[in-house]
C-alpha cells in the first residue's frame, strides 16, 4: 500500500483518530478513499504517526509513531510580498525546495500589504505533504525591516541581502544557516539601505538582471539546497 502523508498541527496522538471532512475529500481527489491504505500523520515538528484506514472508512488505527529530529540551521528567506497568486507560488515552490523559514516584511515601498497567515500555512502544509517532507516550514506574517532585524538580534544566524550593487559575490559559506532579504518591486529605499549597513547585513550580488521577489526567493531557495544538501 502506497503511503500518504497529513499534516496535523498540534496533533494529540492519544485522541482517536478520525478523518475530517477536508481530509476525506483529499484522500478522494486521490482516488485512495474507496481502498485499504497506510497515512502517515505529521505534526509539522518532528512527531509521526502512522495508521491504517481501511476502505471507505474515516477511521485510523496506530500502526506506529515515530519521532525525528529537527535540524537547528535555518535557511530561510524575508521577502517582500509578491502580488497576486505569486505570493502562493513562492511558498509553493520554496516549501518544495526545502526552506525552514518564510519571513515576509513591509517595505517603504511595498505594493501588497495584506496577508493571510491560516491560508499561507495551508498551502506550505500541501506542499510539503505533496513533496513528502517531514517538517512543515515557519511562516511569520508581515512586518517592518526595522522591527524584523531587531527580533532576529542575538539569534545566531547570518544575513545577506540581493542588491544588483552589491559588491559581493555569492559564496558557498552564505547559505549555511542564514536568512536571505528580499527588497520589494523598485528596489530599497536609502534609508533602508542604510539600516541594513548599519546592521552589518552584506549586500550580494546574483546577477546583473533585476529579479522579481518571488524569482529572487527560489533562486536563493536553490542555493540553499544546492550547498546544504
């Protein structure tokens, strides 16, 4: 039996497990339901449980449960938010790709301001099912450039951002553990440029041509899992 995978944030391994309405029509877009079949439920985090569900059947019985460690390095991006159904393609393809980490920052001047973190996290929590990966990555909503370097202090991580200027090329070493800046659509402003100095974040080159953010966030996706894989 082929096995599928369900993420369940927070999941309880001592309640009974039953499938929910979203689950079943899931299980049935993949023609699964009707058959005898092995689920594999995650929690996003670490913990796995594994159940057998009979055919037609929304109940699980635990076969199994595991546990796996997290890896501590980040490899994370903090992104201006792309318009439209771009925003849903980064997460998409960056969760498939392996990001731990989606930060998303408001820019002097960013074009899209608005934000739904329930529906980010379901579609990361697709992808991963999809891509089969155990861990689901962070997602954290909206806020300045500011505010973000200020939290991130102390944390032990390294900083780069992509600037067309930047007199920095890229090196392997900068995808270990590190959060990548993605300025918006028009590039930063002075001041923020300066903040970002001021912070000692380097400025790296990709490049001669102008990346939009969402091709600039799968590029440095990629490399990540170039160098860390």
């Amino acid at each position: 039996m082929e096995e599928t995978i369900l993420f369940r944030r927070n999941w309880n391994s001592e309640k009974e497990f039953v499938l929910n309405r979203e689950e079943i029509s899931h299980l049935k877009a993949l023609r699964i339901y009707s058959e005898k079949k092995i689920l594999r439920v995650l929690n996003g985090i670490g913990s796995e449980w594994i159940f057998e569900v009979g055919e037609n059947s929304d109940q699980g019985f635990l076969q199994e449960s595991k546990s796996h460690p997290k890896r501590k390095s980040i490899s994370g991006i903090a992104t201006a938010i792309p318009k439209g159904n771009r925003l849903e393609w980064l997460l998409q393809k960056g969760t498939e790709l392996g990001l731990s980490h989606f930060y998303f920052l408001n820019f002097e001047q960013s074009d899209r301001k608005d934000f739904n973190l329930e529906r980010a996290q379901k579609i990361t929590e697709e992808a991963a099912a999809q891509s089969k990966q155990m861990f689901l990555p962070e997602v954290f909503p909206p806020v300045s450039l500011k505010e973000f370097l200020k939290v991130q202090e102390g944390k032990g991580h390294s900083y780069f951002f992509l600037d067309p200027r930047g007199e920095t090329q890229l090196k392997a070493e900068f995808f270990q553990n590190s959060i990548w800046i993605i300025g918006p659509e028009g590039g930063f402003r002075e001041k923020e440029i300066l903040l970002l100095k001021e912070k000692r974040v380097l400025g790296v080159k990709a490049g001669d041509s102008i990346l939009r953010i969402e091709t600039a966030g799968i590029f440095a996706a990629s490399m990540f899992r170039y160098f860390t894989c």
